[in-house]
C-alpha cells in the first residue's frame, strides 16, 4: 500500500472517530446548561492525536470536514461559522505552540481548547457588536483548561498507545 | 509521515520539566483571561434604560439617556411621593418622603439589573438594557 492512500484512508478513520466522538457528547448529559459552549471536546482527542502524529496540514483538514459534516447534518450555519472560527483560532495557537516546543501535550491541548473558545466569543461580539459576551470569556477559559487537560491527556495516551507502524 | 520525536505527557525522566511549564502556562493564561474577562465585566451592564413598578405593577420606563424627572406618587392620597432624576446616564432618587430615605441615600444606578428599592412607598427602579439577540447558542 502506498504511504498516501494509507493516509488518506487513515485520516477519513480518524475524521469518522471523531464524529462518532461529537455524537457520543452529544448525548452526554449537559453538565452546565446555564452557560452555553461548555463541553469537554471529546472529537478535539482525535485532533490532538492527528496534530501530534500527522501534522497541521492534516490536523486542519480533519477538523474542517468534521464541522463540515456536523453543520450539513445538524444545519446550523450560523454555529459553522462560530466553529470555524474558533477552530481556526486554536489549530494557529496549538501549532505556534507545539513549534515552540516547550508544553506537553497537555499544554498545547489547553491553549487550543481557550482559544477555540475565545474565536468563538470574538466572532459573536463581531456579528452581534456586543461586548455583553465577554464575560463568558473567564467561564469558559476554565472550563476550556480542565477540558483540555483531559483532552490533551487522552491524546497523549492515544498518541503513545498506537503504534506507529499502524498508522 | 512525520516521525519527529513528540512530546506528550509529563514523565519522571525529564525531571517533570514539562509538566511544571503546563502548569505555568495555564496559570498564566488563566490570568490574563481573567484580566481581559475583568475589563469586559466592567464595559458590560451598562444599560440603557429604567423601569418603575410600584406595588409589582410597571408605573413607566424612561431611557437612561434623556434627563427627565419623574414623580412617582403612590399611596392612598397620592400623598407618598418619590422624585426620580435621571441625569448624565445616572438615575438617582432625589428625594423621598417615605420614613427610613434609604432609597434617596442609595448611590446613582446605571448598571444592567442595579436596582434601588423603596420598601416603604414599595417602589422599584431597576435598570434594564434593551433585549439584543440572544447569545448565540456556542456549538463546537
Ligand atoms: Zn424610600
């Protein structure tokens, strides 16, 4: 098998596994309804993984076809957008960081779990021209650390339990 | 594929070198979010007008940006009167002839749900902003 078909069939593998991973937290119990936007990031493991193991280019493409597929099944332009930007926001930190190259996984999980959340807070109060927003800003940044610590742990964990000569 | 060498989670061998810059990292991005989140509870709130119920039932609202004055006159007689001023985006009550004046020595009010009650006279001025759209339901 050539190394790029692999891939390809790989990194479609991982796109679905993290679907079923956004399904699956989908039918968790909302833990915190008052504060909307809080959620651990189970499909972020499979991101985290894909980034550690693969690399930017093909982190991006399978959080992209990830929001894609969510937002054409769920139909929700609106929150495509607000995804996009958040994604867009925590993939650019989680690379600069990882480049850097002096955080764990675990940091590097934390910052794109934040930062996903302060793109998404940032794109609301630019569409809505509404700083009212900005307090959600503390919420989820601590929500966003202790959903990326157990994001980033469990990528880790992935990341060393699959050998490499499997994917 | 790239196979350079990764760094995951903390382990005793690099002396935990990694796990404690995690933990600097995180602090001090909780800092500065927090610092940022600070500055924006302090922009947030400001609202846009006030609304008088007296006895539960609505008496007016007035917007925060015109100076008015406003007798509310409530009791049996209409003999309970509370003055309200509203005057550079602050509302105040200016005078009151209920028996405690606590609503009369209660600081100006401009600040979404800031409140000041006269529990004599059983008035209320709350401070509202105008409904924007809802907060966009956050979908990751
Ligand atoms: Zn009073």
């Amino acid at each position: 098998m050539r190394p790029t078909t692999k891939k390809i069939a790989v990194l479609g593998l991982c796109t679905a596994v993290a679907l079923i991973l956004a399904y699956v937290e989908s039918m968790l119990p909302p833990l915190f309804h008052a504060v909307p936007g809080i959620k651990i990031g189970l499909p972020n493991i499979i991101i985290v993984f894909v980034l550690y193991r693969f690399g930017l280019k093909e982190a991006a493409t399978v959080s992209l076809i990830r929001m894609l597929a969510v937002s054409f099944m769920f139909g929700n332009m609106m929150a495509l957008v607000y995804s996009l930007a958040g994604a867009f926001l925590s993939m650019f930190v989680m690379v600069i960081l990882k480049k850097l190259n002096f955080l764990s996984v675990v940091g590097v999980s934390v910052a794109g779990g934040v930062f996903h959340n302060v793109g998404q807070i940032l794109t609301a109060m630019l569409l809505l021209g509404t700083a009212e927003l900005g307090y959600y800003l503390i919420v989820l940044t601590v929500t966003g650390t202790v959903s990326g610590i157990f994001v980033g742990l469990c990528g880790a964990i992935v990341e060393k339990r699959i050998p490499k000569k499997m994917i | 594929m790239m196979n350079q060498e990764i760094k995951t989670t903390p382990t005793v061998k690099n002396g935990g070198r990694l796990f404690r810059n995690d933990v600097i990292f995180i602090v001090a991005l909780l800092l500065v979010v927090s610092a940022l989140g600070l500055c924006f509870y302090f922009f947030r709130g400001e609202g846009d007008k006030v609304v008088v119920t007296v006895d539960g039932k609505e008496f007016g609202t007035y917007s925060l940006a015109e100076d008015v004055k406003v007798e509310i006159r409530t009791g049996a007689q209409n003999e309970e009167v509370n003055v309200l001023v509203i005057r550079d985006g602050l509302a105040y009550m200016e005078t009151a002839t209920c028996p405690d004046g606590i609503c009369a020595d209660h600081k100006p009010i401009s600040r979404e749900g800031e409140s000041i009650v006269c529990l004599p006279h059983k008035v209320v001025i709350t401070v509202y902003a105008t409904e924007e759209e809802d907060a966009p339901d956050i979908v990751v």
